[in-house]
C-alpha cells in the first residue's frame, strides 16, 4: 500500500471516529436542562446539578445594556423578583457570557460594585467568558430567562415580560413570565406559557 492510500484510510478511518462523538445538546424547555459548570464572582465553581431538587432561574445579564438598566437601575424589577424568590428558596443564577473585553465584560470587583449600586441580590452571579454555556442554552439576549422545575426540567425560555421596550413604565403593564411560570410551578400546573421570544441586547460573545 503507499502512502497516499495509507493517507486516504487514515483520513476516512479519522472522520468516521469523530461522528461518532455525539454533539452537545442545546437546552430545550420540555427536556432535562443541561448540566454545567461556573465560576462566580468570589471565585468558587458551581454546577448546576449543586441545585438539584430545587427551581432554576437563569438569567442572562450585560450591567451596561440599555434594557438590563431598564430592569436593574431604572425601576429595581429585577433585584425585588430576585429578593422575592431567593426569599422563598429559588436559585437565582446571573449568568454574564460576554466575551474578554466585550461590552459589559466586567471583572469581579467591578461586578460586586454594580450589583451594590442597583441592588441585585441573585444567588450567584456566574461569569462564562467562553460563551460555552450561553450557547448551550440558546441565549441570545440580556436579559433571558431560563426557569428549570424541581425535577430538573427546563419549564420556560424567554422574555421577562410581554413588552419588548426600553421604558420601565411598561414593567406595570406587561405580563411578567418569571412571575407567571413561578405561580404555575407553586400550584401544580403546567406551565401556560413555556416559550415566548426574549428581547434585550445580544449577548456579546
């Protein structure tokens, strides 16, 4: 045999090998949420499966987006939803994908700085500068909202709310998902409205 039919086999023989590994599974609501691994912001690592048994928020977040100020430093909507649910025994992970130097790609010190002047008050504040898990789970905006049930399902994937606008005297008026998926796991049911589209900046990976 010579060496371009050698080189061939082992080309074909190589390509056969790597379809075998199966691709990463994208989050989807209705199915087990994917397992992952974080480091916060005190520099301890975190697995989602530390939470097992208990309700899931993720949160996508960028400090300097216009609509996550809509959120954070205009109205305090999400730091009194945070207190609310953390209160009641909720995990609230704030998940910052924003790659090295990109928009909002703030270092620990300078993200316990923010969170202080607004008033979040998540569990964790998580950082995944690869992006590895933002893509893992489809987010494509700040905020959006991942809620997983107790039994680990992922139950809802969307907007915080029903109206896709820069003015926080619209948060009285919309329809607020993590409210409504929360109030729908607290009695049982199932969630009535699993899907919606979320709106925000892109999460700058």
């Amino acid at each position: 045999m010579n060496s371009i039919a050698r080189k061939i086999i082992f080309a074909a023989a190589l390509g056969a090998a790597v379809s075998l590994v199966p691709p990463l599974r994208a989050a989807e609501v209705g199915q087990p949420a994917p397992d992952f691994t974080l480091t916060d912001i005190d520099g301890v690592t975190h697995k989602l499966s530390d939470y097992k048994g208990k309700i899931i928020l993720l949160e996508w977040v960028n400090p300097e987006c216009p609509i996550v100020r809509k959120h954070y430093n205009n109205s305090g909507n999400i730091p009194r939803l945070q207190k609310t649910y953390t209160g009641q025994g909720i995990v609230w992970l704030s998940i910052n994908s924003a790659a090295a130097g990109k928009q909002g790609d703030y270092e620990p010190a300078r993200v316990k700085s923010w969170m202080a002047q607004v008033g979040a008050a998540p569990t964790k504040y998580l950082r995944d500068p690869t992006g590895t898990v933002g893509h893992l789970y489809g987010a494509k905006t700040t905020p959006h909202i991942f809620i997983i049930n107790r039994e680990g399902t992922l139950v809802y994937a969307g907007g915080i709310d029903s109206i896709a606008s820069a003015d926080p005297a619209d948060i009285a008026r919309a329809i607020n998902y993590v409210d409504a998926t929360i109030a729908d796991l607290a009695a049982g049911r199932p969630v009535a409205v699993a899907n919606t589209r979320p709106y925000g900046c892109s999460v700058k990976y």
